[in-house]
C-alpha cells in the first residue's frame, strides 16, 4: 500500500499511550492497534479527526503517501 500510518512517531512525539489514545478518542484498543501497525485499510474521517485533536497534529502528520517502486 502507498499510504504510510505515521501514528505510532507522532504518539511517541506527544508521549502518549495506546491506552490513553483508545480512551481520549473512543476507540477500541484493538482498532486504535490496528491503525499505529498500519494494518487498518481505512480509517474514517472522524477518527482522525479525533485522533489530530487529541494529539494535537495535522492528518498529514499521520498520514503520508509513498510511490511503491
């Protein structure tokens, strides 16, 4: 996949943990997981949302587009 997940640097930056950001942005641990791996395949609007306020981060921050070679 093109689209890299930067959450778990941008969650490190603001010391903040797996934990903690399930519970601020009212996510499963297990979903919250899935997008710091990169294993989600899509991530709503709403969310990140949540998660850029919580974290105090602009989406580009998390999110971030790599040509595949």
């Amino acid at each position: 996949m093109s689209i890299i997940i930067n959450l778990d640097v941008v969650m490190a930056k603001r010391k903040i943990s797996l934990n903690e950001l399930s519970e601020k942005i009212n996510l499963t641990l297990s979903n919250v997981s899935n997008l710091k791996t990169g294993k989600a395949k899509a991530i709503r609007l709403s969310t990140l949302d949540s998660i850029c306020k919580v974290l105090e981060c602009q989406p580009g921050d998390i999110l971030e587009f790599r040509e595949q070679q």
